[in-house]
C-alpha cells in the first residue's frame, strides 16, 4: 500500500491520525474511493467536487494540502496496473491518500432486498461518510446469504441504492430509471456519468422512486460505481433477471473510457 499524509508520502505504519479526532471517535469524516491506472484517474475533478461540497456540509475546513491532492493521486496510479485509491478527510481536516492493486471484474452479481436505508431525512444522506458501518454490515448479511451485493430499502419500502452501488432499472418498455436524489441515494460519479452516456445509446435515464415490483418485472438491473463501472444484477432474491443490452453498451463505454487513456 503507498500511502500520502498531509503532503507527504510516508510509509504505511507511520501514517497515524490522532484518537481525539471526530473522524475516529464519531466517523464525522468523508472519504471517495476511485479508480486509476497509468497516471490517469477518471472523473477525478467530480470525486473532488463531491468530497469539497459534503466537507462543506459538515464544516470541515480543506487542508492546506488540498490543491496537492489530484497530482498525488495520479502519482500514486502511476504504473500500468490498475489501482484502488482512497481519499479520507477526517473531521481534524487530516487528508489521507492510498492506493493498493485493483482486480476489476465485472461479473454479474447476485443481489438481495434489506430494509434499514436510513432515507432522504438522513443528515448526511448522499455522503460518503466514515459513518459507514450500516452499509458494511448489510453487505456482509447479503454475502453470508450466498449473494453478492443488498439492495437497500427505506421506511416507505422504496429501493435506493446497494451497499456500494448505484442502482438503475430497465423497464419492459425500454425506459431506464434509477433512483432520484430526493430518496436519499448517494450521488454517485458513474451513476451520474451513465446518465450522461444514455443519450448516446437513444435512451434517457429518468430520475423516479423504485419499488420491489419494479425490479421483479424489469428487463434488465445493473449497478454502478466508480470502481467497477458497470455491472449487471442476474439475481434479486430468488428472481433471475437476464443480462440486457443496456448494462452491455455502458460497460462497452466504459472499457472505451479507460482503453483510451
């Protein structure tokens, strides 16, 4: 792991955050996790954009070493092998890069139903927070049912996102919906850029609220983020789903995307 501390690499035992800070004793703190290879990190201005706005929210202050920050990363994607990086600013505006190597695979995924998505009325609803734990635990419940990924609902029964995935769903009439920031999801960068893409593809993604029926009589479901991109949900509970072409022709998209850095 290549780690960068306020301004400085420093080797992964020497990088400490101090136990007073909210960050550690509260989870008051953010992070953004990406995905760069060859010096390049994608959407990186929009992963720094979310970072600032929801830092603006909670009022942390940026770091004197935020404008350090994007020549970092890109340093730390460097080689030819692809990368996870992770930025965390914590409530003491301690800012913290990592990078370790990425398998990305695209493989479909199984996916379940779970209430607890704390809604819309959330505080730190849309926010990447180190308050992460209930999303953790749900996906670990989902994989020791033998899935891969839950998809979360509120207190209305609304489905609004998975545990690390932006969700979008193919109607049997071709229109492809997800669900709306007002519900309470993360506003995800490849959520936000599959919804650029679909015009290119004759579509357009239409922002409304998903119920459970919307998924068992979809055509197609596929999840998005940074990381992976796109993904294809073959299984919602016990209901298969097929594999449809428009997961297909965004993850074409995506391959572009990076095949052309």
């Amino acid at each position: 792991m290549t780690v960068w501390l306020d301004g400085s690499f420093v080797p992964p035992e020497a990088a400490q955050v101090s136990l007073l800070d909210e960050g550690v004793r509260y989870g008051l703190g953010l992070f953004e996790t990406m995905r760069g290879a060859r010096g390049q990190v994608p959407w990186l201005d929009r992963h720094l954009a979310r970072l600032a706005a929801s830092a603006e929210r909670l009022g942390i202050p940026r770091p004197p070493t935020w404008a350090a920050l994007p020549d970092a990363l890109r340093a730390m994607a460097r080689g030819p092998r692809d990368q996870r990086l992770r930025v965390t600013l914590t409530a003491a505006s301690r800012l913290v890069a990592t990078a370790e190597p990425l398998t990305v695979s695209t493989e479909p995924l199984r996916v379940e139903l779970r209430p607890g998505h704390p809604g819309a009325h959330n505080p730190v609803a849309g926010m990447k927070t180190l308050a992460y734990l209930p999303y953790h635990l749900a996906r670990m419940a989902a994989r020791r049912a033998g899935y891969d990924e839950a998809l979360l609902t509120d207190e209305r029964g609304r489905v609004i996102e998975g545990c690390a995935h932006n969700l979008f769903v193919v109607t049997p009439e071709g229109q492809v919906i997800t669900p709306p920031l007002s519900d309470g999801p993360l506003a995800g960068v490849a959520r936000a850029w599959a919804l650029e893409r679909l015009p290119a593809m004759g579509l357009s993604g239409q922002e409304r609220s998903v119920s459970p029926p919307d998924l068992s009589g979809a055509a197609e479901v596929f999840l998005t983020n940074a990381v992976v991109g796109v993904v294809s949900a073959v299984q919602v509970g016990g209901q298969p789903l097929p594999i449809g072409p428009v997961a297909q022709g965004l993850q074409a998209a995506h391959r572009a995307l990076w095949e052309s850095r």
